[in-house]
C-alpha cells in the first residue's frame, strides 16, 4: 500500500506464478474441501478423516513449497514478506487459502478475453466472492470449536452458516453467537475482515447504481414529449 | 454491467414493451395481493384460499407468456437470459416480481412529464422503494414458512414485518429470528439484497445533504451582514 | 428535491419567518419539555400532568396558525404543502417539531458572524443534531407507549434511551425492544429516518478525515528531513 | 473544523511538543497499563493495587502539566481549549489518552523517513488504530462497571472485549451487554466514537480497492491477447 508502487516482479517470478496458477487453484479447492470433510464428516466415518488430514497437511506442504520458490525466485529475500503481505498471511492461515482463489478466477476470466466488466462490478464480484468464502472458513472453524462447547448455542453446521450470515451482514441476531474464545476469536477475524469487503461491495452497488442513472440521463434528449 | 452497453433492442420489443406495461403491472399487483390473501387469509376462509392460488398461478402464466415473447422478440435467442438477468431472475422467483413493479412506477412518472427528480433522489426513490417491496415479499415468505414451526419466534404477520424491519437496517435485535431452514434462506437473501439497496438509498441521501449544503454555500455572498 | 429549485419565496413570507424564529423556537422548546413533563412525570404528580397537557396542546395550536399564515403569504396555495414537505410532516407529527430546531440553531450560529464551520462539519453537526433529537423524541413515545404493555423490555426512561442508542447506531442488542404495535411503529420510523442521519454523520466524518490528512500532504515539503 | 485552517503555533509551543513527544508517550503507557493493572489484578494482589493508583494519578497529574505548559506558550489564552479540542477531551477523560498516542506513533514513523503509506492506508491506519484504543479502554471500563452490577451479563474481561468488538462493528448479538447506568453511558460513547471511526476505515478500504482496481486497468494495454 506505499506511494511508490511494488518494483515489478523479475521475468522467472511471473513465468512461475503464470505456470503454477491452475496446479495451486486445484490444491486450494483440495484443501477447503479436506478441511470441510474433517469437521463436516459424521466422527465414525473412520477412513475419511484420515483421508482429509493427509490431503489438508499435503497441499499446505505444497502451499509451503510453492511461497519458498516464489521468495527465491522474487530475489527481494525478507522484504518479500511484507511487500506479499497477503500471500504470507494466507500461509499462516492456510483458511484464508480460498482469498487467493479469487486472484485465480480473475485471471482465468481475463485470459478468456470475455468482455471485461466495469469497474464497480469488478470490485463487487471481487469483495463478494471473498466474503463469501471467509463466511464459508469462518463457518468451518466456528462449528469445529463450537460444536463440543458447554451451553454453545452453535451445534449444527447450518447454525453455523446462520450465524456467519448475521454476522458478516452486521445483523447480530444473538440467536447463535460463539462463547469459547478460540470462537470469538474467529468471529472477531470475522468481523474485522468481512465487514471491511461487505463495505466495499455495499459502497460499489451504490456507486454503480448513481452511474446508471447519470448514464440514462444523457441518453434521453431534453425532455419535451 | 459490461462494459459495452447492451445493443439497442429492436423496435418490435421496444413495442412491445411499451405496451404490456400497464396490463403487466395490474398482473404484478394481483400476484402480491394473491400471494398476500393466500398467506394472510385465515385457514378456513376456503373460497378465498383457492381464488387466491388461482391467481398467482394463472399470473404467473402471463408473466411467463410475456417473456417468452420478449425472447423471442429480441432476436438475442439464449444470451436474452443472461443479458436481460433481473427479468429471468423475477420470472424464478415470481415473489420478486415486485422489483419490475419499480420500473414501471419510473416510467410512468417519466411520461407524465413531471419535474424530473434530482439524481441522489431518483436512486434514493428506486432503491428505497426496492428495498420495501423486498422486505414486504421477505416478510410473507417468512411468516408462511415459519408460523407452523416449533419453537418459532415469528408467530403472527406482524412479529414478520417488525422482523423484516430489524433485518433490512442490520439492527437484528433478535427478538423474532427464523429458526427453519428455508426460512434462514429467505433471510439471507434479504440481507444480502436489501443491505445492498439501503445502503445505496444511506449513500445517496448523505450525497444529497452535501449539495444541499454546497448550493446554500453558492447561494449566499461572501459573509459580511 | 427537483431539479428546479424552489421558486425564491415573496418577501413577506421571509419577513415572516425571521421575525417568528425565535418565539417560535421557544414554543418548539416549550413542547418538547411538555411532552417530556408528561411522559417522565410520575402519574400522581396531579398539577403537572395537566400544566403539560395545556402546554403541548396550546403550542401546537400555535404550531398550526404559523403554517397557515406562512401558507397563505407564500402564495402557492396547495403546492405549499408537497413543497414545504418537511414543515407538514412535523406539523402532522409535533414529535418531530426538534427537527426544525436544528435550523433556527443554524440560522441563529450564522447571524452571529461566527468563523464558519466547513462542509462536512456542517453536515455532521446539522445531522448529528437531528438524530439525537430524533432519538430522544422517539425514547420518549416508546416509553410512553411501551411502560404497561405486559412482558414490555423497556420499563423505564433509561431502558428506552438505551434503546434509541442502539437502534440509532443498528447495534440492536435486543436486551430492550417494543414489543407493543405502536411502539414497534415508531421504532421502524427511527430506523428509517435515523439511520440515514446516523449514516450522512459517518460519511461526513470518513470524507473529512480524508480531507486533512489530504492537506497535511500539502503542507508538508516533498519528504527530505 | 473552520474553515479558517488554525493559525500557526509559536516556534516554542513547536518545540514543547518535539520535545515532550517521546516522554508523554511513555506516561501514556504506563497510564493506561496503570489503569489495565487496576481492573484487571485479583483484589488481594494488594500492593499492585496501590501500585497503579499511583501510577495512574502521577501521569495524570503529568498530562495536566503538559497541557498547562503549552497552553501558556500558545499565546491563545482561552481559545487554546476549543481550537485543541482533542487535546482538551483527552485531558478530562484520561482513557482516551490512547488517542494521543496515535498522533505520536504517526510523528514517529514521519520522522524516520519510512516510504510513506498512501493516502487510504493513512486514514485506516489511523482510524483503526484510534478504534482499537477506544475499544480497549471502553472494555476496560465497562469490565470495572459491571462486573459486580446484579443480573450483568459481562463477567469477565473475556465478555467485556468480546462485547466491544461486536459493538464497534455494529453487529450487537446481546449475548453481553451493560446493565448499570454509568456502562450504558461508556458505551454509548464507545458506540457514536467507535462507528465513525470504523466507518472511515470501511469506507477508505473501499476506496483504495477501487483505486487498485482502477490503477490495475491503466497497466494493461487495451485487451488483445
């Protein structure tokens, strides 16, 4: 977020990134769907668990592979951590994986040379597809913390979702709230992330909206009749 | 909201367009009251109850009626349902038929040849009269689903319109909250939905007050007395 | 709101209107401290109770000769009615008669040739004004109404400012909601009205911040130190 | 706020405050840890107790030195207190000295001549870390206020943190809420300060995401591919 715009990114560092964007987009979708399986599966549905763990800790090794390349390849040693801010932080947090897979289908849709959308709407699939999807980890982790709690009011993956819609929404109906702290913990990420995407679409939608009205008013001649 | 606006429809559609617009509006207004009357209607009210279903569904014929034909007559063949998506979306789900009913409210103010509304309060009357349609469709649907529900806090029409109310300015007291499943559905569409159209109607009333506050600025000659 | 501006009202009615500020500012005050009397008094409090009955109802008759004088010198006969819509409203609500107050304050700051505040903090404080006043109307008829209705959350004066509080800001805990018709009628109308205020006072502040941190840049030299 | 930008200070009020930076940094945090040991240490940790009520009331007797210092040297006399209001708020209500905390981290970033943040990351900085702060001390006074309140739902410091945050994004499940007056009070100043401020870092997000999204559009040539 500096003034000066991040120094462009050495030839191999993009030809790698180009190369490993549908390998990582398969890994992403393995991983969600692994760690969905481990919380969402019945607990006697032996082999599957066992399935999940190993898929979740492979693509997150893969995960660890593909940042150390790009560290190497980048040639910008420690101040890559800061200056790929996101991609570390989806390291460390290897639920919010699912926020790069937004970048993949960007570039999936531009290579497709499909008539771009504007730019609200770009900023609104963008903000929404990654709420969406920090609901979705967020609903996951909630319900896996939650579901064992004494006097939790979170115990059933639907109350979950239920909750993360309420809450992403600032909607708050306290009807299902998480009470242990790794819980609340989440639920605060929660807050202090969705909210600021949810802004951002609300804000697009409202501005889009004004553009299409100020552009109906030019079409139309003076008015007369 | 690409780009490159939608190519003019033909004048045949325009026709039309034109022209179905004030029997279209009546069929809007019978579908709502004949959804309405089936919903709110005590249960052993039984004429009422089968006027009122012969009424949706044979409405709802005519709205399908009319799209095909738009369909057909836009010469667009398969790419009319996505280019034209708020109409395939109302014609799903015939509780948003509302929505249109917005448009054809524009549209007649326009031929009237009234002094045009300002910019912020064209959006703020369309937005806002969006966003109470959606909460009264919300506000039906909920209570017909959840007023057999066991443990339910949305009992009467009422605890429904108050909960339409909390929901759509994210107050979410909490009070009355649906507790089944497609009810929660209903729920997180209107939050979604109708978050996105008060905040446009917010947004466009603080834009106004700045004008308002700019002109009176202009108006008034450099302070002295 | 039109694009026309109002047409500049005949000078008799502006002689009117400045010479009836401030009385009519003291009637505004003298009714809203009679309807708090009445409200807030504890009901054995015999002579009081009727003191204020008197006084709420001699300054709305007050209230309704100045808008029949000014509609009559305006010259505009019925157009006075949708063109002053904000005067009418709080004639038909006198609850709402504060919101009026707020422009004698304004005229009042300006006659006195104090430095103007800027744009946005005219905004702020011009909507900020309105909104605590529009709270604390509200807390006083949801309290009127709410305090024997049976299972009532809202038991007090104190529960019911609390009340406006959080509805104001949407937090909505729901520790203290109307649970009467009325009650809930006025409570959608505080949402409605208020939150756009609540919303104009955010949007004012978040552009001003801007604004300053924008001209310390200015102010500063091109970094050297 | 006028429009008038504030007249420049003396070159000794300058220098005060260059001067004073780093040591009235210091007395902040240990303020404020003096205050957090206060609330937060078991009541028998008898010593600590004294400890910090010492602390608490040496730095603030220190902050009123510092304000009586600069008022003098300002040469504004009575006017020094409505021109640095902020300063003014935060000498009698000592727990928002955070705020001035944030003036000083942001003076000490400026000074070591670090690239500097833009624009949008500027005010979220700025505003989310005054939200923090408020956030913090209004946790730790509402936990002194109701912890021993009959009927309070927040118990612990746990409760009060977590209340904190589902205020300030406005959610407000009502899981826990104050009960006593003087909790109602705090929070109801947390809920009017806190907003605003979380606005602006809504609403400066979404700006930047549409900047991004812009300057985005001008790196790629016009699509060919």
């Amino acid at each position: 977020m500096s003034d000066r715009p991040a120094p462009d990114p050495p030839a191999r560092l993009t030809r790698w990134e180009q190369r490993t964007e549908v390998p990582l987009f398969a890994a992403g979708l393995l991983f969600l769907t692994g760690y969905a399986v481990r919380v969402l599966a019945p607990r006697d549905a032996e082999p599957w668990h066992d399935i999940a763990l190993i898929l979740v800790w492979s693509t997150w090794l893969l995960f660890l592979v593909d940042y150390a390349t790009r560290l190497h390849l980048s040639g910008l040693g420690a101040r890559f951590v800061p200056v790929r801010w996101l991609d570390t932080l989806v390291l460390l947090l290897p639920l919010l994986r699912p926020l790069r897979m937004v970048q993949v289908y960007l570039a999936v849709q531009r290579r497709r040379d499909r008539p771009r959308l504007n730019l609200y709407a770009r900023v609104m699939a963008y903000a929404g597809l990654t709420a969406v999807l920090l609901g979705f980890a967020a609903s996951l982790a909630v319900y896996h913390l939650e579901r064992a709690a004494p006097g939790a009011s979170i115990r059933t993956f639907g109350d979950s979702a239920w909750w993360a819609c309420a809450t992403l929404t600032t909607v708050g109906y306290g009807d299902a709230a998480p009470v242990t702290f790794w819980g609340r913990v989440v639920a605060a990420g929660l807050m202090a992330g969705g909210l600021a995407l949810l802004g951002a679409v609300t804000g697009s939608f409202s501005s889009w909206l004004i553009q299409v009205f100020t552009r109906e008013d030019e079409k139309r001649p003076p008015e007369r009749d």
